[in-house]
C-alpha cells in the first residue's frame, strides 16, 4: 500500500483547488463572453487546460458549474462580513457594503449574472441555495441592527431581510432592462430602493387605509 506523506498531500490538494479554480474561471468568462447554452464543455476545458475527464472529476455537469460560481459569491460575502467589515460596529453599515459587492461583482458579469439568479431563484428545490444563504446573511446583519436599535424591534427579521434581498432583486431587473446597463446605473437604482426601504414610504394618511388586505378579500369574515 503506497501512503502520502503530509507533503505529498498538500502538493496534490494545492493542485486539484488550482485546476477547480481555472475551470471557474475558464466558465465565468466563456459563459459571459459567448452564453451558457453556446459554451460547449470541451471549450471549457480547452480553456482551463484540462482534459474532458478532468472537467468531471470536479464537476458532473454544466449547470454544476454555475452554482459553484453562486456558492463563491456567497462566500466573498461572508468573508465581507467577518473578516473586511469585522471592526464595522454598524450593522446597517455591513448591510449597505454587502449590497455594493453584489453590485461590484454583477456588473461586469451582466449575462452571467441573469443565468445564476435564473438557475438558483427558478428551480425549487429542498436544499439550501445561494439565494437563501444571502437571506439568512441579511437576517443575522438586521438582528444585530435591531439590537443596537438601528432598525426597529418590532418588525420580523425574516421580512425585513426578504425585503433587503428583494430590493437588489428589483434593482437589479430595472438595470438589465436598461439601454445603458453601466455600473453606476446599477448602483444609483440599488442606493435608490434601500434609501426607500430604510426611510419608509408611508404617507401621511398611511393610517387610513392601513387594512393590508386586498380589497376583495376585506368584506370576508
């Protein structure tokens, strides 16, 4: 029986993570530059200078591929958040760079981009996706802000961080429907909705009608 030793290991471990990581890079740049449906696998590979085979030891489809890029992104922000804001004391202060790194990193990735947010938000499933890890990302940042009493107590954590995810969301829908589609569109549209979120939109006659039932449904008992 042949053992490794711990030197040994690591070389092969450093060179497996090396050929994962230019197969991902290989696929984010094929996938932006050409689409995912006109990128071929063989391409892929040829790209990242591994064999076909090698291309399946580390993913067994293409679509694989895409949520490992999402599974990156989720990790850039956790990393965001522990490590490059650890001295931020503002929750809502972590909560407004994580947006900016959403927009940083979708911008120059606009259809790469759309087909991620396609594949994780479109396709049920019972697992935990990347959509969902942001989700919670959020809450645990707005139970920290309710704590230091930058967001109200008494509002539902789960909503509030479904509501910060839907507003880049919806940022970011307006920004691909553009004819423009700059960076700084997509960062005016996101600073926009969360000064609106934050700030609030009720009027003030809000009180009049604050039955939050559809009309239809307020004559039902």
């Amino acid at each position: 029986m042949v053992v490794m030793s711990e030197q040994e290991l690591s070389r092969r471990e450093r060179k497996k993570q090396a050929n994962k990581a230019r197969i991902l890079k290989a696929a984010r740049d094929l996938f932006q530059a050409h689409g995912f449906d006109a990128t071929a696998i063989e391409e892929i590979a040829e790209a990242a200078d591994v064999s076909k085979g090698t291309f399946f030891n580390y993913f067994p489809t293409k679509e694989s591929l895409l949520a490992e890029i999402a599974a990156e992104e989720v990790c850039d922000l956790r990393r965001l958040v522990t490590v490059d804001l650890a001295d931020v004391t503002s929750a809502v202060e972590k909560i407004q760079q994580v947006m900016r790194l959403l927009v940083a990193d979708t911008a120059p990735r606009l259809r790469l981009t759309r087909r991620v947010l396609l594949e994780t938000m479109l396709r049920p499933s019972d697992i935990s996706t990347p959509v969902t890890q942001v989700e919670a990302l959020f809450e645990r940042l707005v139970k920290q802000a309710q704590a230091q009493g930058e967001i109200r107590a008494d509002l539902n954590s789960t909503d509030v961080a479904g509501a910060l995810t839907g507003a880049y969301f919806a940022a970011f829908s307006r920004w691909i429907a553009a004819s423009d589609n700059q960076p700084a569109t997509l960062g005016s549209e996101l600073e926009a909705v969360l000064k609106m979120l934050f700030e609030g939109i009720a009027g003030p006659n809000y009180e009049l009608c604050s039955d939050p039932r559809p009309r239809g449904l307020q004559q039902e008992v």
